[in-house]
C-alpha cells in the first residue's frame, strides 16, 4: 500500500493484518520501489494524490513491469474524470475515501479469490505461518512438521508411522491417537484460510493427504 497520510495507512494496515492480510506500507513512490524491488506484491492499493509522483504515475510505471498485479485506488480526490483515468491506467477499482473498512475487506477477497490459487497457499517456513488468501494462521512446532511433510509429499499420501516419526511421538503410547490430535489442531487453523479450502484427508489406515498443493517459501 502507498498512502502519504501516516495515520490513515497505519490504521488501514491494522485492518488488513487484523483480517488475515500482509500488508506493507510505503508514504511516497520511491519508497514503495524500494519494497517491490524485494518482493513483488499480490494487490497493489494506491493513494491518488502521493506529491511529486502521483498515483497515476506509479500505476502506469508498474502496469509495464508488473501487469498481472491488480491495483486498487482509494482517494478522496473522487470525480468522474479521476475515477476515468485511474481506470485508464489499468485500476480494477477506485473506492472513494471515506469508505467503510468492511468494502476494503470485501473487495480485496473478491480480486483474491479470482486469482490464480494453485500457489497461493504458502508455508513461511521460518516464521512458521500459513498464508491463505483469507487469513494467516501461526503453527506450533508439531503442527509446522505435520504440514511439512504432507506438503513435501504431495500428491501421495504420507503413511501414519512416517509422520509418527517425524513428529518425534513415543511408540510407547497411544502414537496414532496422540496423532490424530495435532491433525486436528491443524484443520481447526484451516477453517476459513482460503478459497479453494486447504484439507487434511485421512486415507483410512494408510495416512494422510492433503487436498492440494502448497508452496514452500
């Protein structure tokens, strides 16, 4: 998000983070380069007025390097000839401050859930976090070695004793039992993460697998 008013981009990030979202903000084009020239974003969300470079200017420089990014106006600068051109500059959309937070929200899981999702689920594996496109979940350490080897074997199944021992379980117990509660302390943090939903499937007495492809990052 590039957005020169410090308090309003804090608060709208606060929002976005609350809501399951990464959010990083830049005040100014140049340091809105600086971000993207380390990670390239999902959705770009533009202010319209910026200073020495505008909205617009910014919208047309990355329409050329990045045209598959969708990018959102939000500005109280709404009349019918800025709305035309934020559109001409390849705008999805223009919402008109003041809006309402649960707009912003509905349309930023409406432009999510039209993308492409096949490697949309990501496993941050230092934070140890799943990033959905609704929501991002932190993982116990069990529950990350859980989701690591499912994804790593994916699209076979992973037997129940691999994961008993790569979970560290004491034979000496009740191992399947004991491992039938982290899978379900690992769906219960997929409820409502993505579109597509990401599922754990148990293949009865062979193991588990899950339902679609996740990307390590």
């Amino acid at each position: 998000m590039c957005e020169d008013d410090t308090a309003l981009a804090g608060e709208l990030k606060q929002l976005l983070i609350d809501e399951g979202f990464l959010c990083e903000v830049a005040h100014s084009g140049s340091e809105l380069d600086g971000l993207l020239a380390m990670k390239k974003p999902d959705i770009l969300l533009l202010d319209l007025q910026l200073g020495a470079e505008t909205g617009l200017d910014l919208a047309n420089r990355y329409r050329q390097s990045m045209p598959s990014v969708p990018i959102v106006f939000l500005s109280a600068h709404g009349s019918e000839q800025n709305r035309i051109a934020t559109y001409e500059a390849g705008a999805v959309l223009f919402l008109a401050k003041p809006f309402a937070p649960a707009e912003l929200i509905a349309v930023l899981r409406s432009i999510t859930s039209r993308m492409d999702l096949a490697v949309k689920i990501k496993l941050d594996q230092v934070a140890k976090r799943l990033i959905g496109c609704y929501r991002t979940r932190h993982l116990s350490e069990k529950e990350y070695t859980l989701l690591c080897n499912l994804a790593l074997n994916y699209p076979e199944l992973t037997p129940y004793d691999d994961l008993i021992d790569a979970l560290s379980i004491d034979p000496s117990k009740d191992s399947r039992s004991y491992l039938e509660v982290i899978v379900s302390r690992l769906r219960s943090k997929l409820l409502r993460l993505h579109e597509p939903p990401l599922k754990v499937l148990n293949k009865t007495r062979q193991g588990y697998v899950l339902n679609q492809a996740i990307e390590l990052d």
